[in-house]
C-alpha cells in the first residue's frame, strides 16, 4: 500500500518509510528518520533526525518526536530516539532523543497523553499509561504497564517498576517498586496496585506474595537489606523475586512508605513512632 503524504509535508531525502503510512499536513520528518508502515502522523508532527519507529503508531497534532535533548553537556551529537509499535502519542507529547551517543526508547502499545514528556536517555517498556503532562526527567526508567496520572514530575535517574501506579500532582525521585502504588510531594509508597495487578493477569497466589513482599518491606520495621532478605526466602515467585532484584539494583533509593523516617545511612524503612507525651 503506498504511502499518503500531504502537499505540505516535507520528508528528508534520506528519510526511509515503510508502507501504508499517513502523513498530513505540515508535518516534518527529518533525514536519518526510519518509519515502519502504517503509522499515521495527524498533522504538525516533527520527527527528528535518529529516529526509528515501528509500525501502526498514531502521532497526533503537535507532538514532537526526536528533537534534541533539552541537555546543556549535549553538543549537536548524532543520537538516537527508538519508538516501538501501536503507540498512541496525543497532542503536543514531547520525546526528546538522548545524549552523547545513548538513546531514548519506548516499547509497544503505550498511550501517551496529552503535553506527556519524556526526556532524554529515558527507556520506557511497553502498555505503559501516561497521563496529561506526567514528565520523565532525563535518564528515567519505566517498565512495563506502568501508570503515571495526570501532572506528575519524575526526577532524573528514577525508575518506575513494572505494574506501578503514580497518583496525580507527585514528585517521584526515589524508584518505585514494581506492582506498588505512589504519591505525595515527596511521593511516598501507599500500598499494592492491586487493581493493576489483577489487570495484568497475575494470579492470586501471586498477588498474595506480593502483598506479603510489600509488607516485609515497609510494615514490618526491617531495613532493606534484611527486608530483601527476607522477602527472597519467603516469596517464591517469578514476580516476587523480580520484586527483589529491583530494590537491590536501585542507586537512588526506593521510595519510603507513609509515616516511615528514612535514615539516610541505613536507609531505614521503620515506621515512624507516636509522639511521646
């Protein structure tokens, strides 16, 4: 099927597209831009040199996909921007490609809302939600079928685990275990997603683990080497252990729990004690 291109549009010469592709008006696809087939860009869409998509996305009016990194080290470096395929980028999403040479990438069968962002050196997994002006700042990290609602800010280097869900207005910067619920200014840990995790078909045996994972951690007053300890021993489970393996490899810290004090040292958990009277 050939491509449908508007009058108004203008492709790079080195541009490649695939079959099948709608392109509207005014919209820009820059040189060293690959395109699968299918993908239907609205109009005003500017995708930028580095750029690879694959096939069946909807890019709607306004968004800028590619563009350089909102990064004062970047130095006009060829880098790379990857977006996968089924995704649908509403108005105005910015996605900006990475620096020095590493890249940005989204997965699959991700929704994007309007004015979402995400920065540079971000790799976000597949079926993740974002909702209008959630924002990654640069070198963030969020897996798959993650949510993140409405007016949410990341901090640089935060990852977001796998069936997580980000209440809206939060400040994210501590990761975020994977099946946990977020927020706050500072975000804090709520509770389990259950609801995402019932979505995403884990079974109840499963589930139940998870709860159990999610209380040794942030209910039973351990620090978090004993409480991973803890949790490895006890919760047998594919997503139990991928549960582990998150908190061991965080660099910044994962998020407290409600009413927890954080030492800094021994990165504490413990809940916080009443008030002596």
């Amino acid at each position: 099927m050939a491509n449908t291109i508007h009058p108004t549009a203008i492709i790079g010469k080195k541009a490649k597209l695939g079959d099948g592709n709608e392109i509207g008006p005014g919209c820009i696809i820059d040189d060293a831009v690959a395109l699968g087939s299918n993908n239907k860009l609205w109009m005003n869409v500017y995708v930028g040199p580095g750029t690879t998509m694959g096939d069946g996305n909807q890019i709607h009016i306004g968004a800028i996909v590619g563009h350089m990194p909102q990064d004062l080290s970047y130095a006009g470096e060829a880098t790379q921007t990857a977006i996968g395929s089924r995704n649908i980028i509403r108005e105005y999403v910015t996605i900006h490609r990475g620096t020095k040479g590493s890249g940005t990438t989204v997965g699959d069968d991700n929704f994007l809302m309007a004015n979402a962002h995400i920065a540079h050196d971000c790799h976000v997994g597949s079926k993740t939600i974002f909702a209008n002006l959630a924002t990654l700042a640069g070198h963030c990290e969020v897996d798959d079928g993650a949510v993140l609602s409405g007016m949410i800010v990341v901090h640089q280097f935060v990852r977001i685990g796998k069936l997580a869900m980000v209440s809206g207005l939060s400040a994210v910067n501590k990761d975020v275990p994977p099946y946990l619920l977020c927020g706050g200014r500072p975000a804090v840990i709520q509770g389990i997603n259950a609801m995402g995790m019932r979505r995403g078909g884990l079974s109840p045996e499963v589930r139940q683990e998870i709860k159990r994972a999610y209380a040794l951690l942030y209910r039973e007053g351990f620090n978090v080497p004993h409480a991973v300890e803890a949790i490895a021993k006890e919760c047998r489970s594919r997503e139990a252990q991928e549960f582990v393996a998150f908190v061991k490899a965080s660099q910044r810290g994962i998020s407290a729990g409600i009413g927890a004090e954080i030492e800094e040292e021994g990165e504490s958990l413990l809940p916080k004690k009443p008030a002596q009277y």
